[in-house]
C-alpha cells in the first residue's frame, strides 16, 4: 500500500527541496528559552543571495516547528535563529 504524505509532510518536503537547491533560506524564531515562535523561509536570489520575499511562514500550532528544525537538521540545513520576545 502507497503511503500516503500529509499536507504537513509534503510541505516540509517541498521546503527541504528548495533550501538544498540554493532557492529558499528558513528562518526560525525562538525565545531566549529556547521555545519556538514561527518559521519564515525566504526565497533568495541565486545569483545574488539576496532574500527576496517570504514563501512560507507558520507560527508554532502543535508544536510543528520543532519537527521543521529536526529535520532541517538532519538534512544539513542550518536555518537562521532569531531571538524573540516571549
């Protein structure tokens, strides 16, 4: 039986894909103690590096962006931390 992926699945998928082709950066908002706020990916430039504007971005409902952060990390991928208020 084909396994079928999520909404949440294939979205983290699809920006897996375009942060190891050099098309999107993800960002990852979180307090000083370490809780997550939201995730922001930005598309760049490619030529240039440049962020040109956000693509995707999500706050932290059921604790979805812990998930993002494993596996961008287990993927390679060092998203930017932005430190935030809490």
């Amino acid at each position: 039986m084909k396994k079928v992926n999520t909404e949440y699945e294939e979205t983290m998928i699809w920006i897996i894909s375009l942060t190891l082709n050099g098309e999107a950066i993800p960002e990852i908002g979180k307090t000083e103690n370490g809780r997550y706020k939201w995730l922001k990916v930005w598309r760049i430039n490619r030529e240039t590096g440049e962020r040109q504007d956000i693509i995707f971005y999500a706050t932290n409902f059921d604790d979805r962006i812990g998930k993002f952060d494993q596996q961008f990390f287990k993927n390679g991928i060092e998203p930017e931390y932005q430190i935030v208020l809490d």
